[in-house]
C-alpha cells in the first residue's frame, strides 16, 4: 500500500514505523485526497481521533494528526500533516461523520480553521471566549479574563 | 331531639335511607377523619415498604421508625411558604386543589363499609361514583391552566386525556360486574353498592370468581384502569422528575400541594373500595355462605382483635430489638407505648367479639358485627393500597403514547369482549 | 422561555440553567429556524438543562421538537472541561497518573490502564506478567461496576427506581475490593508506570472468588426485574436504533457498536496486558436500539466475570513493576495506544520530546465520540425517549469534557 501511495505521490508522503506503529507523514496539499484514497481503497472506514499538536518553534508550527483505523484489516495507520499558523486545512466530514465534533475540538483548543466544517464553533470551551488553551504560549493559569468578568460577574476565575 | 339522634341505633338501614341527618353527617365526619387517618398511614407504609424494596431502612428517626413521619411532613407543608405565581389567576390557583378533593371525598358517601355502615345507599350508587369521580379531572385540568405556565398545562392535559381513557375501560368493566348481580332468580340486577354487595352473598360466590375468567379478567381491567385513574406507577409519567414536563402541580407549594397529595391518595383508597365492593365481596367475610356456622362466625369476628394483636407483638419484637444506647431510650419508650396501644386495641376489640358472641349483650353484638364488616372490607382494601406501593417500586414508567395505546387499543376491547361474554353466559347458564 | 436580548449573555448565565430559561442563540436550531423561536406554530425549541435528576453529570441538550416528536438535538457541552490535556503538558508522566482517574470517574481503573500501557510502550518496558493479571483483574472489576452503574441510572431514567438500589449495594463489594488494594474506592490510582505498586494484599483471591460467587445472582436478579418485563420492553425496543453502518461511520464503539451488530473488542482485535490469554466472548446484538445495548452489557457483564475467574486461579508469582527508571523520561516519539474501556475505545496519543513532561497528551474519548451519535438515535423519537438514549449511550460527562 506504502508503495503504492509513494509511487503515486513521490515526495510529498513519508511513511514510517515507531514502535510498531505505522505513520504516514504527508505534505498538506495531500489532504484531503489521501484520506479519501484511505478510506475508499484501503477501507479505513473508521476515524478514531483528530488532532493537533502545536510545535512553536517550527516554521509549520502544527501537526494536525488523523488516527484512522480499518475494520477488515484490523489495523490502525496515522496520518500527519504541517499546516502553519493561520492557515486552514479542509475538513474531513465529509469521509467520516465522526470528525465533527472531533475538528470542533481542535478548533476550540489550537485555532486550527477546517475549510467545508458544518458547523465550526466551540464545542468545550463557551462561545465567547477568547484565545486557544492548547497552543503553546497560552499560560497554564491564563483565562479569558474578560469572559469570566462578565459571565460569572468574579473578578478571575483563580 | 336526642330521641332522633337515639332512634337510628337499632336501625339496618344506612343514615340516608333512615332520613337521619345526625347521624349521616356523624358518618361523614368519621369517614372524613378515618380517610385522613388512613392517608397518613398510607404515607408512613409507602415510605417504608419502598425503602424495604430498595434495601433501605426508610424514615427510622422521626419516632420509633418513622411512625412520626407523616406528622413531620404535614407539619413542614403547612408551615412552608405558599407561592402563587403573579401571572396565575388568583381564585381559579386557589379552588382548584378543592375541586380534586371534593371529587375524591364525595365518592365515600356511597362506599359501603358493612350493609347498613354507608352514608346512604343510592340505588345508583355505582354511577354516582362513576360521575363524581370523573370530577377530578376538572380539578388537574384547572389546576394546570390556573399555573399560567406551559409545563404545567402540559403535564395536565396529558393527565387529563390518561384519565379519560381510562375511565371508558373501567366504565366497561364495572358494567360487567353489574351484569352479574343480575344473575339471580329474580333477573334484576342493581347499581347500589350495598345490594351489589348483597348480590355477591346470595349468588355465594364473589365476582372475580364468577364465570371464570370472565369475572377475573373484568377485575383485571378494572385494577390496570384504576392505576391509570389516580395517575400512579407504572402511569405516572405526568408526575415524574426525569420527563420534561414537572406534572400539573409543579406551582403549587406547601399546603396546596398536599391537598393534591391527599386527593391523590384519598383517590387511590376509593377506587380501591370500589374494585373491593364489585368484585372481592365488600364486607363479607371468607366462606360467608360455605362455612356458616355460629362457631365459624365467631372465629372470623376475633380476626380484628387478632390482627391488632399481632401487629402490637410486632411492634414489641421492634422495641426488643431497638438497641440499647442511651441515645434510643425515646424511641423504646415511643415504640413501646404504641405496641401497647395496638395491644389494648386488640384487647378490646376481642373483647367485644367475645362479649357479643354470648348473646347478652345485644349492643355488643351489633358492635361486633359491625367491626367485623368493617375490617373485612378495609384489609382487602389495605391489600389493594399495598399493591399500589408494589407496583410503584417494581416497574418503570409507560411512555405517553404507550398508556393511551394501553388504554384505548388493548383494555378497551378485552372489556367489550368481557362484557360480551358475560353476557352471554350468563344467559345461557340461567 | 424567552431570548434574552443581550449580545453578550452567553450560556452559563445562571438563568440558563434548569429548564425553561435558555439562551439559543447561536444555537445551530436557532439558525436554521431564525425567529421562529418558541412557541410559533408546531415547533417547539427546549433545553433539558445543565443538572439532570439521573446523575449523567452537566449535560444541557437542546431539543426542537414538533409537538412530542424529535426533529433535531443539539449536545451543549464543557461545562466539566477541566483542561487535563493542558494539564499532562505541565507535569511529569508520574505526577499525570491520578489525573487520568478523574475523567471516567466511574471507571477509574481502566483510565489508568490506558495511560500506563501507552507510557510504557512509550518507554518500551512491558509490566511483568504477575503486574498484568491483577490488573486485568481489576479492570474487569471496574467493568463491571462502571456497568452496574449506568444500569441502575438507567433504569431509573426510563422509571424503575429500584435496580439503582440493588446494583449499588452490590457494586459497594468491588469498591471494597478496591479499597482494600489501594485505599480509593471511586478514583483509584491503582497502577504506576511499568506495573503495579501494591502487592495484592493478603485475602485479595479469597474476596475477588467470594465476589464471583456473590454476584452472578446478582446479575440474575437484575434480569428478572427488567429483561422480560413487557413495560421495559415496550420503552426500549427500537428505540434509539443506530444501524451498524452509522455506527462506524460516526466513531462509535464500545457496547453501542456491538449492539448494532459489529462484533469488535479491542481486547481480542489489539489484545493488550495479555488478554489474548483468557477465554472470552464477546456478546453483540442485532437491532441496535436501547434493548440490545441492555442486553450487551448484561452479557459483558457476565463475561467479566468469566475473565476474572480465570485470571484469579492463574495469578502468576513474580515482581509486580518493570524495569523503569525511577524518573520517567521517554525517547523522542510518539504513540497512540488504546483499550477497551465499559464505555468504549479510550486511547491516549502521547507525544514525547525526551523530556520528563509529555509533550502532547491526547485523550480520545469514547463518550464524547459517542455523544455525537445521539443526534442521529433520537431523530423522530419522543421527548421521553431522549432520556433514555442518553442513559443508554452510557456517557461520563468527566470523559466527554475532560
């Protein structure tokens, strides 16, 4: 399968192993294509999470990580991407159901836009608040102040 | 004067017939105070068989096992804050409660509780019942619009259209036990509750027998329909906490809502005496006719004495078992004072049947009688109020559209088929 | 019930919670009605607020409905987000353990099962095999009380008060069990990294075979009050139903999956801490409505039990921790393990930068993903059937939001 994609996409997908675990590391413009290839053709029918995670110092600063898993191969593949910080990435609802709430999540927690998302909005943290909490320069006692001010009428939420 | 009041003693006919207003209005007020002496007790066992179902203790701290209970709980209602929405309409919020209580209290006057121990006896006793108890819903119905809120009137148009149907499959089945007190030489049949009663005596066989399963299959329909009526499990999805909608009394507080509560339960117990009246005898004793000996009559009537006793013992084993800290010593003592209380009502009441089998005192003996009719008919209806309790903690709740299929597509045709056959029967076996 | 008309007004005003005060806008179903807010017409837009009587935790869910009939739900959720993800990048992988407990506070063992078999295949140690059956033994424990659980608040959800009582008073003997091995009943804590940290105290055999006997009438007992009983049948069979496509589909797993009829267990799919050494079924239904989620866990139940039996006689002699090092530092990578949780497939994706602080912490969530699947079951079911999916889904708010 590897080979296949390698073939087809040259340098743009970097297929791996740690641990035992296989990973393709593919260029952003792949997406959402090889996903779509993922689950058609080689039936992984089954999204298991979607995430991201925030590397600060690096020009593309995130990683935005699909777990997918297949049903009758009984195996699991990961599929990464860079994108950098401002950019958006297409949203994968469409291949899998699942993604909703799980590219919400991302959102909610990175600021990572997904292009084509029914319904992009906070889903954990309340609407109005401001700034991402997983992102690496947001304090790990940092609050939307002016949220907390005027929703819960405190002076901080410390 | 005192010879109006003295003239009744003596009398088999109940105070209405006699055209005796003292003593009807004694009857009302002895029922009135009975039935809220027995809601209360009905309070306590629900408690605490629920809690013996669950595997809990139930109220243990108010009085020696929660006997206070009720009086601890009528005391906060009617100590607590009595809100009334602004936007609800005044006199309609306040009279509703009073309209389901009048509904349930009314149905008691022709309740019989011995042949001559009714109010009256109606010679339409049983559409009485029928027509003044359809009243309660007028008073959910109006209790739910008065609230002014859209829950509330959700909640009491959803009773409301429950009772109703309901009602129809009990009207089917109370019709076909009517039918079988038609089935005497004679051919008349009869509506009054105590000749209903009487019917059951003289054919020697009570109703749920009758024809069987025809008389058991009405009874069946007629106990299912009575669930449904006073708005209890499995039917209670107009009260319950984890539907949406909080029920038709979700704005009432303190005393307003424990009269719903006392109509409901007052409810519950008058239903039951009908279903007790129509199908299981009334006040007869078992084997009225079969076992008719003097010896038999008098055994039956130390039942009342019996159970008094046996509750008072019951209520000793509980003292001796009450452990023996310091901190216990009120409720051994409470618990024993009412051991002793049942004790001495159990003595007494053996004491009359005693005193009224040996045939000297007259007064005696019509005291036994009486007592012995009474109690009869109130341990069926106990039975009858313990199902309830049961029902309540076995089973889960019917979705609303699942009751009104109950009602209206399955126990409407088995009690058309029911009185059908019944009918029938009946016909062809006189 | 009425839009307040302030812009700024967010959901967890204190008049948004309960019933009847709701704030909708932004809500997808105010959207895509605009106006037609509330009491116009047929349609009819409700919450059923943050606190609920059945113990699901804050859930608020908001209901169109057309009369009785569900046209539309949406799930409002995080009020009991926490920020663990946060939190793990800001301790050691030691110091996270107990953390990890919290989120599925009903089934705390299993958490910690998780997260310590991805730190260690993280770290590449494997806990000995004396480490690896108590936990199994303890996570089927946790299996089942976590079902026992959702089994008494469903039952009182859909009406029948008293299963909650008896399948608590039985679950109190696992939580004694739990106690006795590491002093927590609820949020245990019970495993380390690279094995386990208490020995099984003295008696551990003898309570856990006086549990198996103890309880599989237990299980009975609960059957006869529900399985056949004709009102349980009637709130519960088909309804809720999710088809075994939908259910892959949307991400769903764990017994909810099975019921719809796809029979997948990761402890036999990705055997972990050696459960391909015990001999198990795995129990699947055939409609996937409510009743055959009821009948699932039932029969996981029992199968618990079969799993413990055979793990108890068959506890191996040996250390009971690996070989870690006493400061936990895992080389530059990263891993996603998951297992087979009550509620689901929980899996952690933990990516390390050789520090001695997870660099990433992912929890992926059954509850939450399953959560999503709640639109889909309720669509043209009754309002008194929303509440019984919700139970039946079996979610922990502690999970869903983190």
């Amino acid at each position: 399968m590897v080979e296949k994609y390698k073939s087809r996409y040259g340098s743009g997908l970097d297929a791996q192993t740690y641990l035992g675990q296989n990973y393709l590391q593919v260029d952003r413009s792949l997406i959402p294509d090889i996903l779509r290839r993922l689950r058609e053709e080689e039936q992984f029918d089954y999204c298991v999470d979607i995430t991201a995670v925030h590397y600060p110092k690096r020009e593309k600063q995130f990683d935005v990580v699909w777990i997918l898993y297949s049903f009758p191969r009984n195996e699991r593949v990961r599929v990464k991407t860079q994108i950098a910080d401002g950019a958006s990435i297409e949203s994968s609802v469409s291949i899998w159901p699942t993604s909703n709430w799980l590219e919400r999540e991302v959102y909610d927690m990175f600021g990572i836009c997904f292009d084509g998302h029914p319904d992009l909005k906070r889903i954990l943290l309340p609407d109005g608040w401001k700034g991402f909490p997983l992102r690496k320069d947001y304090g790990i006692l940092q609050q939307d102040q002016e949220w907390v001010q005027i929703n819960l009428g405190i002076e901080s939420g410390q | 004067m005192p010879n109006f009041i003295m003239s009744y003693l003596g009398s088999t006919l109940t105070p209405g017939q006699a055209g005796n207003q003292f003593w009807a209005l004694m009857y009302v007020l002895i029922i009135f105070a009975g039935v809220s002496v027995a809601v209360m007790c009905m309070n306590w066992i629900e408690r605490k068989a629920l809690a013996h179902f669950q595997i809990r203790l139930g109220p243990m701290r108010v009085g020696p096992h929660g006997l206070l209970q009720p009086f601890a709980d009528a005391l906060k209602l009617m100590l607590k804050e009595d809100i009334i929405p602004a936007e609800a309409d005044q006199f309609v919020f306040w009279v509703a409660p009073l309209i389901g209580l009048l509904a349930a209290f009314t149905v008691y006057t022709v309740i019989p509780f011995g042949p001559s121990q009714a109010v009256s006896d109606m010679n339409i006793g049983i559409l009485f019942m029928l027509g003044v108890s359809s009243l309660g819903v007028l008073g959910i119905v109006v209790a739910g619009w008065a609230s002014n809120s859209h829950y509330p009137l959700i909640g009491a148009l959803r009773s409301s259209a429950q009772m109703v149907s309901y009602e129809v499959a009990m009207g089917l089945a109370i019709v076909s036990a009517i039918m079988m007190t038609s089935m005497n030489a004679s051919g008349t049949g009869t509506l009054s509750m105590i000749e209903i009663v009487r019917a059951q005596q003289h054919q020697g066989i009570w109703f749920i027998f009758k024809f069987f399963p025809l008389g058991f299959i009405a009874f069946g329909i007629f106990a299912v329909a009575m669930v449904a009526e006073t708005n209890r499990a499995p039917f209670d999805l107009a009260e319950a906490e984890s539907e949406l909608t909080a029920g038709f009394h979700t704005e009432y507080s303190g005393l307003r809502w424990s009269l719903f509560m006392l109509a409901e339960y007052a409810a519950m117990i008058a239903v039951s005496s009908i279903a007790v009246t129509l199908w299981l005898g009334g006040w007869l004793r078992p084997f009225p006719n079969l076992l008719h000996a003097p010896a038999w009559d008098f055994l039956f009537s130390l039942f009342p004495g019996l159970t008094f006793l046996a509750l008072g013992a019951i209520a000793v084993v509980g003292t001796a078992r009450m452990p023996s800290h310091s901190f216990f010593k009120i409720q051994r003592i409470g618990l024993g004072i009412f051991a002793a209380l049942l004790g001495s009502i159990g003595l007494l009441l053996l004491l009359i049947a005693v005193a009224g089998n040996s045939a000297n005192l007259a007064v005696a003996a019509r005291f036994s009688e009486g007592i012995t009719y009474v109690y009869w008919f109130m341990l069926k209806v106990a039975i009858f109020m313990y199902l309830f309790i049961w029902y309540r903690a076995t089973w889960p709740r019917y979705r609303f559209d699942q009751l009104m299929r109950v009602g209206w597509k399955v126990l409407l045709p088995i009690s058309l088929g029911v009185l059908i056959l019944t009918a029938i029967v009946g016909v062809v076996v006189s | 019930m009425s839009i307040p008309e302030k812009e700024g007004t967010s959901d967890l005003s204190p008049g948004t919670l309960g019933l009847g005060r709701a704030s909708f806008e932004g809500s997808n179903l105010e959207r895509e009605t605009p106006g037609k807010a509330y009491l116009d017409s047929n349609e009819l837009i409700i919450n059923m607020g943050p606190q609920h009587p059945a113990t699901h935790g804050v859930l608020r869910v908001i209901l169109k409905l057309d009369g009785e009939k569900v046209l539309g739900t949406e799930c409002v959720i995080g009020y009991l987000h926490r920020g663990v993800e946060k939190i793990a990048e800001n301790r050691t992988y030691t110091m996270f353990n107990p953390y990890v407990d919290r989120m599925d506070y009903c089934a705390a063992v299993s958490n910690g099962l998780g997260y310590c078999e991805a730190v260690e295949k993280l770290m590449n140690v494997e806990a000995p095999p004396r480490a690896q059956y108590i936990r199994v033994i303890l996570t089927e424990l946790n299996r089942i009380a976590s079902h026992q659980l959702w089994l008494g608040t469903h039952a009182l959800d859909i009406g029948a008060m008293t299963p909650l009582f008896y399948t608590f008073r039985d679950r109190e003997e696992i939580l004694k069990i739990f106690e006795r091995y590491c002093g927590a009943r609820l949020t245990t804590h019970a495993f380390r990294i690279g094995g386990c940290q208490y020995e099984t105290y003295a008696g551990f055999e003898k309570d856990v075979k006086n549990f198996l006997t103890f309880v599989a009438p237990k299980i009975d007992e609960y059957e006869t009050l529900l399985t056949t009983n004709r009102i349980w049948l009637e709130r519960t069979k088909n309804v809720g139903v999710i088809s075994a496509a939908d259910a892959i589909a949307l991400g769903v797993t764990g017994p909810v999956l099975r019921a719809s009829g796809v029979q997948w267990d990761l402890r036999k799919a990705q055997p972990y801490a050696n459960y391909s050494r015990f001999d198990f079924e795995i129990p699947i239904g055939t409609n996937g409505d409510t009743y055959d989620r009821y009948l699932v866990r039932m029969m996981e139940m029992r199968q618990s039990l079969r799993i413990i039996e055979q793990a108890v006689d068959a506890i191996p002699e040996g250390p009971i921790m690996g070989k870690v090092p006493k400061v936990i530092k895992p080389p530059v990578g990263e891993i996603y393990h998951s297992i087979e949780a009550p509620k689901g497939e929980l899996g952690y994706f933990i990516v390390s930068d050789g520090s001695t602080q997870p660099y990433r912490l992912r929890v992926r969530p059954p509850s939450f993903v399953n959560l999503q699947a709640l639109d889909v079951m309720v669509r043209g079911l009754l309002v008194a059937d929303v509440v019984a999916v919700i139970g039946t889904i079996d979610i922990v708010l502690g999970e869903v939001d983190r």
